[in-house]
C-alpha cells in the first residue's frame, strides 16, 4: 500500500469511500469550488431555489399541516422527517457539503454516513414571531467539548455542528431571514458593541425564494431576528449535524417506526454516539 | 484527507492503577504499546481507566445500570450521556458557548 512506510502508515490517511449516492439513490455531487471556497471563508452561503413546483408545493403544504393540525398526520410522520420532508435530511446538496466539511474518514463508508443528525425542527414564523439574540463565534479557540468549534487546516476546513436550513417560504432580505456575522467562525476577537444592534452592518443576511437552501457552520455567530414579511410566514426546516461521537444536545432518536421504515444508509444518521467500530460497510 | 479531530483524543486520559500500588498517568494522544511480562514471571494487575471530554466519547461502554444506580450522585455525573449543552448539575452552563449575553 502506497501509505505504508517502514514503521507504519502515514498520517493522515485518505483512505476512505464517501457514500456517492444519498439514501434515494440520487448522485452526491461534488461540492463546487466556489461553494467550499465560500463556506470556508465567510462560513456560510445560500443555493437558490434548490425545489420548486409541485415538490415544493407538497412539502409546504406538510409543514403547514404539521403546524396547524399536526393530530392529522400519523404520529410517526408528525415531525420535520415525516413525508414529503425526510428527503432534505440528506439531500444530495447537503451530503456533498457535509461530506466535504464533517465527514470522518474512519467512520464513513459507501453504506455509511460519516456525521449524524443532531436535531430537526419546524420553524413557523408569522410577523412578529423570532427573538434576536448573537450567539457563537471564535471557532477556532474552542477547547475540546465544546462542539462550537472550526478547525482550518491547509486545504482542508472542519465544521463539526453544521446548520443546514430549508426556506419553504421566500425570505425578503432583512424580513426576518437569519443574521449572520460573515467570516466570524475564525475570529480571534469578540464583536463590539454593536453586535447587539439587528440592523447594524456587522450583520449578513440575505433575501432568497421559497425552495433554498442556507448553509451555515454553527462556529459562527448568527442569530434570529424578528419575522416581518407581512406577505408570507417564514416555514423553514433547521436541520443540525454533528459528528458521530459527539453533540451539543442530547441524542436525537426519530419516531421507531419512522426510523425503521427508512433506508438503511439513511438510519446510519441516527446511530449512538461514539466512535470506535461506528461505521457499517468497512473495517476500522 | 484525514481531519485531525482536534484535541478530542488528546483529552482522553488513562489511568492505570498498579497492585503495587504505582498509579501511571498518560494521554492516549500518546504512542503506546503494553509490555511483556516480568522478568520474574509475575503477571500484570491493573486497572486501566479511560476518561474523555462530557461530550464525546470513544467507544459505547458503559457500567451496568444497577450499578450506577448504586454509586453515589457524583460518581454517576463521570457516566452521564454524551453532549455538552447544559450537561452540567448545580452548574451555570448558561453562554459557556459563547461570548454574547442572549436567548440560544
């Protein structure tokens, strides 16, 4: 084997299969340049209109129904995994990301998914609904335990809480849609003063239509703001991941019978959490 | 490419406690190897424990429940489940994650 040395093998060691297809069998792209690019220095960046038509229509109307009248729907689809809905949890856009960001070799394989799920939530916001509060930052100052951590190495970055967010609905730019201090998962300082002002510049944020998708490492800081778009609720789906050995909450464990009914490269999100020996389809 | 897990090995510690009543202290970030036996022909006996941060873990061992039950509430806090968020008895994790006073 080309790794091996005299004494042993070399550090790191890239040897590894990504999982090339997700769960539906659909392709993972390679994530571009300009989006590893992007994600690494700004920590952040949005894909427009991933879903549009009638797919968007249906999920829409699920989360909808999920929150007015959630006894409608079976009790192990009522959540933001049931129905039309699961497929974003790994969604070929945010396997590539996360494959590229999170994934560790050792517990990853074809049939495998090297991070997991931390939590998944519906956020319905009507105007007035959403609470501004920084938090985060300082990524890579983090000691170990605390998962809000950005490691950045030559050629290669890691974001171990990853927050991948669906807008269903469109978000008027500076109506609500998440705030986010741009490149602040490698600062070295904490912000001024007017980190406490919504409106002020120090603040990112951004306008898309109803379908995209936001990306986000949790290292950096962000914050909600108040929803006022009096055109359209915000219905958003906050999915987080984390590695397998580790989280910031508690294990998350979907409804049994919704977790059994998935396919299996998809329950390998759901696994308990730690490392030696977690991965199926390969040796460690 | 292989993403250094930064720090988080390097936080797990072994202890090895000797019935000869020596204690060895070591990171497991460390290259290590066990030895061969005594040259006078006596066994090892030890206990080797491995710690690691709250949050995270190595491998999915854990005490019988019966038995953590049985330990006192301190002791059972070096068993508690693995995350980091308010993970903490009579404890202020309130913004430990970060430097701005607010609502997470």
């Amino acid at each position: 084997m080309e790794n091996q040395t005299a004494n042993g093998f070399h550090l790191p060691s890239d040897a590894c299969q990504f999982p090339a297809r997700n769960a539906d069998g659909l392709a993972v792209p390679e994530l571009p340049p300009e989006q590893r690019y992007a994600f690494d220095t700004h920590g952040w960046f949005l894909v427009p209109e991933v879903f549009s038509g009638g797919e968007l229509k249906e999920m829409h109307e699920f989360a909808a129904r999920l929150h007015h009248r959630p006894e409608s729907i079976p009790e192990s689809e009522r959540g933001p995994l049931g129905g039309p809905l699961q497929k974003l949890i790994d969604h070929p856009l945010v396997v590539s990301l996360l494959n590229e960001f999170m994934a560790h070799p050792a517990v990853t394989s074809s049939e495998c998914y090297g991070f997991s799920v931390e939590s998944t939530s519906l956020f319905y916001r009507t105007p007035g609904m959403g609470s501004f509060g920084p938090h985060n930052g300082n990524g890579l100052l983090r000691f170990p335990g605390d998962v809000h951590y950005y490691n950045a190495f030559p050629g290669k970055g890691h974001s171990p809480h990853t927050r991948i967010v669906w807008e269903l609905t469109e978000v008027k730019k500076g109506q609500g849609g998440t705030l986010l201090v741009t490149g602040s998962h490698k600062s070295v300082y904490t912000a001024p003063a007017d980190i406490q002002n919504p409106v002020s510049d120090i603040w990112s944020t951004y306008g898309c239509p109803a379908g995209s998708l936001l990306f986000f490492t949790e290292a950096l800081t962000h914050s909600a703001t108040t929803w006022t778009n009096t055109d359209n609720d915000r219905i958003a789906i906050f999915n987080l991941y984390s590695p397998v050995d580790s989280g910031f909450a508690k294990l998350y464990r979907p409804h049994p019978e919704l977790l059994a009914a998935m396919p299996p490269l998809r329950q390998t999100l759901f696994r308990d959490r730690y490392v030696v020996g977690n991965v199926n389809g390969a040796s460690v | 490419m292989w993403i250094p897990r930064c720090g988080r090995r390097a936080c797990s510690l072994r202890l090895a406690h000797s019935l000869h009543r020596s204690l060895i202290l070591f990171t497991e970030s460390m290259t290590i190897a066990s030895g061969g036996a005594n040259a006078d022909g006596a066994g090892r006996v030890c206990v080797s424990n491995l710690y690691n941060t709250v949050a995270s873990r190595w491998s999915n061992w854990v005490p019988h429940p019966r038995l953590v039950a049985a330990m006192p509430p301190k002791r059972q806090t070096l068993f508690r489940e693995p995350y980091a968020g308010g993970n903490v008895i009579n404890g202020d994790f309130e913004q430990r994650t970060s430097a701005y006073r607010a609502e997470i």
